[in-house]
C-alpha cells in the first residue's frame, strides 16, 4: 500500500478529479459535511461533484 501526500491549488473538485484520472488511481476515499440532499443540489459539494465526474470508484464517509 502507498500513501502519498500531495499539495494542489485549484478547483478542489476538479483538481481531485484530475489527478486521479491523470494517476490512473483505484479509488477516491473522501469525508462528506453532511448536507441534506436538497441542500447539496442546490449548493453543490465537492464530494457530489467528485462522485460524479472521476472515472474511478468514490467511497464518500460522513
């Protein structure tokens, strides 16, 4: 197993998506607020925006 930490400024969504598409990764694991779901549609997260939009399996933990 390899853990790496990595710093990058930008679009959080879109700078995870990015890099795990560009690092051919296995899986995004990320920690959610806890929004309701109206809320989060109406404001947008960067957990949905993730879920949505990588290429690789998102394990969301609240």
């Amino acid at each position: 197993m390899l853990v790496e930490t990595l710093l990058k400024i930008g679009d959080y969504s879109q700078v995870i998506i990015d890099t795990a598409n560009k690092n051919d990764y296995d899986l995004i694991m990320m920690g959610s607020r806890g929004m309701s779901v109206f809320k989060e549609l109406l404001v947008g997260s960067v957990s949905f925006k993730v879920m949505h939009h990588a290429k690789c399996p998102v394990m969301v933990v609240r």
